[in-house]
C-alpha cells in the first residue's frame, strides 16, 4: 500500500519548521527507543510462550473447552489423534438429535488445534447453529510405526464413535477438513462412505500437478530438489521422525515480505496494541510438531510428486482401492484466489481428473459443490471471521439443502439478503447461498488444464522414483545406522525456526533485563503521534523494504518457473524416465475407462426400469424437480420451504430417504425426460382429485420461494398440471364414488 497523500503532505511541510523538525525527531527517537524495548520484551514473551507450549504432552491452541473421548494409541493400529466432544460455551444450546459437526485438525508441522482456534471459527460457527460438535485432534509425536493408512483408519473409526452417540439421529456428521486433513478426509470418506455426511474441504490440495503460469510456486519444489530423496534423508536424519519446522519453512518462504519485514513490523509499529493477537498467533504457528518418516515419505512421494488421489491409483496394505468416485455425500470445495499454498486449480483439478463430464459425474451420484472467494489467504479460509461469519455460517446453515442437492457440479455463491427482506423467513442469516449447475468447461477456466505441464509432472515423478532408489541403496543404509535419536534431537533443536524462539527466551541470560526494561516503559510510555514526520518517514521506508522483497520474490518464483519447464521440457529427458510419444497417457482418468462406462451403462438400465414405479412421492418429486431444472440456479429458499412443508405433506419420509427420492428422480428425469412425464399419471393412480390438488399445490408452494419463475418454468409448469389433470378421476368414477352404498 503507497503512503497516504495526507501523511506525505505532513512531511513536506515538517521540512520547512526547523525547530519543529528537531522536537519531532527527539519525540520519534525516544518512542522508537521504547517501542524497541517493548518489541524484545514480546519476543521474550513468544519464546517463553514456545518453550511452555513444547514440553507439555497434549499442547494444544484449540478455544473450546473438550473433554476425549477417543485415544487413538489404544487402536489395534495405533496413532498419535484422538476424538473430543466439544464442550459448549455458557448461554449455548445444543440440540442432541441434531446432525454432529466433526473438524478434523491439519496435521502440517504447526501445532494443533487451529481448527477451533478462535470463536468465529468453524466449531464456533457450529455450536451457535446448535449443533453437537467434536474435534479430532492429534499429539506432537507419531506413534512409532503409524502410516497414512492408519490415521485414515482412525478417523472412521472416531466417526463411527460419534454416529454411536446419535442414535436417534437419521443424518450422517456433517465432516470439516482444513489443508492436509481435507484430503485425509477424503481417503476415509472413500474407503466407508456411510460414515459421512456432507463433507467440506477448505483449502485442502487434491490435484498436485494443478495451477496455472506465473503462480503456485509450490508446485516446483519437488522437481527443482530432485524429487522425494530430500524428504528420505530429513527422514533419516531425525532418526525416523521429520521435522514439521521444513514445512513451515517452506510455507514461510512463500511470502518473503511478510515473513522477514511485514509481520515483524507490523507488531513494532502498533506494540501497545498488536503484541496479544500476534502472541495468540504465535503460540499456534509456533508449536511444530513432527511427523513419522514413512508418514511424509507416503505424502510426498504418493501425493505431491505422484498426484495419485486425484487418479485413483492409491491402494491400501490390503488391497482396498481409493477411489474418490466412491463418495456419496455432497462435497463442497471452499478455496480462494488469494492463497498461495492450495490456489483453486489444485484444490478443483481433481474433479477434472476424475470424471469425463458433467454426466459422469451424476451417474456416480456425487454432488460437488465450490465456492471461490476473491482474496482471503489460505489460513483466513478457516481462521478469518468475516469468512467464518459469510462463507461457513451459510455452509452450516444450509448442509441439509446441500446434502438433497440433485447430483451434478455446482457453483456457489454468498449474497447479503438485505434487499431481499420479504424472504427472509426462508432464509437463514444475514446471506443468502445460491447454486449455478456448472459444467467442466466452467471448471477448466480455474483449473486451466496443460498437457505440456502434466508431461513434465509425470516426468519428475519418474526422476524421483530414481534417484530416491539410487539414495535408499547408497546412502540410507549408512544414514539409519549412524543417526542416535539423541543426535536427531539435537538437529531439531539447532533447526533456525526453533533457535529463534530460544535465543529471546529467558534461557537466554543476555534477555534478563529486558523484562525490567519493559515495566520502565510501561510505566512511563511517551508514544508519538502518528502524523509525526519521522513516524511517516519510517512508513514510507517499511513500504519500500516490502516492496522490494516482493520484487524479490517474484524473480525468484520467475527464475523457479523458468528452470523447472526447460528441465522437465526437455525430450530427451522425458524419453529416458519412459515417457516418450507413443507410450501410455501421462495420468489415469478413470472417468474414460471401460469398465466405468459399462457401471454408467448399467446404472442407466437400472432407472430406466423403475420410471413407472412408485407412488405420488415420486410424482411431486419429480415434478419439482423437473421445473426447477427450467431455472438458471437454485437457492436456499426452496429447500427451506420444501422442508417446512415436508412434515406435513410427507411425514412418512426423513431425511435420508428424502435424499435418495430427490437423487432418483433427478437421474430418471436426466435418462429420458418424456418417458418421465407421461409415467406421471400412471404415479398417481388412485389419488383423488382433492388429493391432486392438493399435491399441485404444494408443488407451487415450494416453487414460489425463490419468487417469479421464469417463462421457461411457467412453461413446464403447465406441463405438470396436464399431466396431473391426466391423472384425474373419470367423472363417472367420481359420480359413482359420491353415491351411497
């Protein structure tokens, strides 16, 4: 951000008063003096703060009280997580029968519990909706031997715990995965999918080798290293355990600017007011945690240099295929613009990988739903509390709407309701959520799909495999049998995150008289006004040394760019690793595989025989759904009359049975949509015509929620009330039913 004209106006005219230049400066001099001091006494604070954080055995950030529930060390498979339930603040109410809301904490080498970090997060946006809420959380040190497989295992089996608890409620968890737990969710959900309600995934990567030229830089570190034998020897050098001070390393040298000036600057700027909120950050940021070297060894060599999730290529010990095709909950992809570790490519590009188009994906019966936001960075996608008040609050409030979604690719977006007020009794908050059908072309826009740059992806892939193998039969061997778990600790200990919070801690003996220092200050603080000159001047040099740290970074993540391509572009390299013209396609997509498109092929026989089958439910479902599919989107409101008008028109039918109608009806409309129509009046035989009223009107009653239909829906409105009059009673039937017996 430039200088504000007003504060460079302030400087100029300071230039012309000599006298009150010199009396700025002394003023400028002393505060900075003091805000010094108080900078170190914060950094003293921060360290101490890590130590305590550290040596405690279940350290944690999580704001909500809890209580366990779960140990996952006493599974058959152990692991270092375990389940909470979520105790609820005073003044909430929670309604047991209600569906459970599960957040899953990411395990990426900050510490835990940033999952429930802060009231406005997730769990908090949960508990004031009412809901049952639970945390899986995890401990600093893996158990001995656990793989991805088991956390995997773990948290199915935690879920299974918490449906054990509901049992008078119908509706699966409602399940949240932040980053890296967002794909853990994602392996369980397709290995037990009864175990899951509508899944969220914010920020979560699914697609490695996605994103577009001139951003995601992460996305080149694998191939510029060589691949995966860097995370082999880190592996080897903690003596089995990896450091999860690397990735926070590697996150922090994404942005530069921030991470050596802005953010250090930022807290010595406004010291009397920044050093809480920057000490509350720093206590999670700062608590890393580490990972087994098979854990992160699975990860990187499976997901980020093989991209095999998003390909169903993954398997377990015991033959299980992960194939994401195999959810059946609603999942919806919160990601943005403005976040640089999971940018929008790599959290969508999965969905491109997996499936052919848009039909494909509804024979699969998978609703998937994304949402975009403009700018938020990746932790302000599940920390921010203007996302958390928006975007999750909407997302909490309407899972039921999204788990009876018709199967298919939507986009969704948040609208303020305040111009909307005589709806506002079918809405839910201050926002308004709205679905647009997509297709994969919409898709690819984010994506932006390359084959150039899959064929260099698949080409580090290759080069790693080598040269991991080369490492593990040359050097591994001495490595393992040289390290002492003594000497890893050490190496940890000496890692330049870790040193830093130690050396302003109060195991420093040069800190000791900075806390006295601070009182002094404290008590007798002499701040500077903020128009002062040389306050202004210190703006404009603060700015300047961000700005070219900024220009810095783009250089390098250019240069970075421009080496990975002319490497992995080069055809000589890509026909020695096997990948010459001719061969195999570069990735798997299951979605044009044969034996898939026989399951679609079989699946549409399967409806195609049952479009006469049923009852008036089936006639009123499908009627709806077919003059909703005449509109352009689709919002909130319908589902919030439908349900408020459910129980009386429908109580024979819950939820989960209600799903599947809507899922049925949506795929036999889709298969062969005359056949469907003229089945209507064979669906309602026997009903009486105050009983065919009676469903029309309850029909028009839910259309009218989202306001006027369109002409095209009026269209296909009358086209139900025919078919309907068709099914009517003769008047001869109707006289004879009025006459006494």
């Amino acid at each position: 951000m430039l200088p504000a004209p007003a504060n460079l106006a302030t400087l100029s005219s300071a230039l012309f008063d000599p006298l009150g230049i010199g009396r700025d400066a002394f003023h400028y001099w002393l505060d900075t003096i003091e805000r010094s001091v108080l900078y170190l006494d914060v950094m003293r604070e921060r360290g101490n703060q890590y130590l305590e954080h550290m040596e405690q055995t279940k350290p944690n950030v999580l704001g909500f009280d809890a209580e366990v529930l779960m140990d996952g060390r006493d599974l058959p498979r152990p692991v270092n997580y375990e389940l909470m339930r979520i105790l609820p603040p005073a003044g909430v109410e929670i309604d047991p029968d209600g569906r459970p809301f599960v957040v899953v904490d990411p395990r990426a080498g900050h510490g835990p519990g940033i999952g429930g970090f802060k009231p406005d997060s997730e769990l908090g946006v949960a508990l004031r909706a009412g809901h049952p809420c639970y945390f899986i959380g995890f401990l600093p040190f893996p158990v001995p031997g656990q793989t991805v497989e088991d956390v995997v295992d773990a948290e199915i089996a935690f879920l299974r715990e918490v449906i054990a608890r509901h049992p008078d409620t119908a509706e699966r968890p409602m399940v949240v995965g932040n980053c890296q737990a967002g794909w853990q969710i994602m392996m369980a959900a397709a290995l037990e999918p009864d175990c899951f309600g509508p899944i969220l995934i914010a920020g979560a990567p699914l697609s490695y080798w996605a994103g577009e030229r001139g951003g995601a830089p992460m996305r080149y570190t694998g191939g510029l290293l060589g691949g995966s034998w860097m995370t082999a020897l880190a592996g080897d050098l903690g003596a089995g355990l990896f450091d999860g001070a690397w990735l926070v390393q590697n996150f922090e040298k994404l942005n530069p600017a921030n991470t050596l000036w802005t953010k250090q600057y930022r807290l010595f700027a406004n010291i009397d007011s920044e050093a809480q909120r920057y000490l509350q950050f720093e206590r999670w940021w700062g608590g890393h945690v580490v990972l087994g070297a098979e854990e992160i060894q699975y990860i990187v060599d499976n997901l980020f240099i093989g991209n095999r999730l998003s390909t169903s290529q993954l398997s377990t010990r015991d033959g299980r295929r992960i194939d994401l095709r195999n959810i059946r909950s609603p999942i919806v992809v919160f990601c943005s613009q403005g976040d640089d570790i999971t940018p929008p490519p790599q959290a969508l590009g999965w969905v491109r990988d997996l499936y052919a188009d848009v039909d494909d994906i509804q024979a699969n019966e998978q609703t998937i739903v994304y949402c975009v936001h403009d700018s938020t960075g990746h932790l302000g996608i599940f920390v921010s509390g203007s996302v958390s008040r928006k975007e999750h609050a909407e997302f909490t409030a309407n899972m039921d709407y999204i788990d009876v979604l018709p199967p298919g690719l939507y986009e969704t977006t948040v609208i303020e309701t305040a111009a909307r007020d005589e709806d506002a009794v079918h809405i839910d908050g201050d926002y308004l959520l709205e679905f647009v059908p997509r297709e994969l072309g919409d898709l690819d826009e984010i994506v932006r799909p390359s084959e150039e740059d899959d064929r260099r992806f698949a080409t580090v892939a290759r080069v790693s495999d080598i040269n991991l193998g080369v490492y593990q039969m040359l050097v591994q061997p001495w490595l393992q049998a040289l390290m002492t778990p003594s000497a890893a600790r050490w190496i940890r200990r000496m890692h330049p995150i870790r040193l830093g919070y130690k050396l302003f801690s109060d195991r420093n003996p040069l800190m000791v008289p900075v806390p006295v220092m601070a009182e002094w200050v404290k008590a007798d603080r002499h701040a500077t006004n903020a128009d002062n000159p040389w306050r202004v001047l210190e703006g404009i040099v603060s700015h300047q040394i961000a700005q070219s740290l900024d220009a810095y970074r783009e250089l390098r993540d250019q240069a970075s760019e421009r080496l990975f391509l002319g490497i992995y572009g080069q055809p000589w390299l890509q026909t020695m690793v096997g990948l010459g013209a001719g061969n195999e396609p570069l990735r798997r997509r299951p979605g044009i595989e044969p034996d898939h498109r026989r399951f679609v092929e079989n699946r549409k026989t399967e409806l195609c025989s049952r479009i006469d089958k049923g009852s008036y439910h089936e006639a009123v479902m499908r009627s709806l759904i077919y003059v909703l599919g005449g509109a352009p989107a689709t919002d909130e409101r319908n589902f919030q009359r439908l349900k408020a008008t459910r129980a009386e028109v429908e109580p024979s039918i819950d939820l989960a049975a209600f799903k599947a109608l809507v899922r049925d009806q949506f795929f036999i409309l889709k298969l062969d949509r005359q056949a469907a129509l003229d089945a209507l009046p064979t669906l309602l035989e026997g009903q009486s015509n105050a009983q065919i009223d009676e469903h029309l009107a309850h029909i028009e009653h839910v259309l009218d929620a989202s306001g006027p239909l369109s002409e095209h829906s009026r269209e296909r409105l009358s086209v139900i009330k025919a078919a309907f009059d068709q099914a009517r009673p003769p008047a001869s039937a109707r006289t004879e039913a009025r006459r006494p017996s």
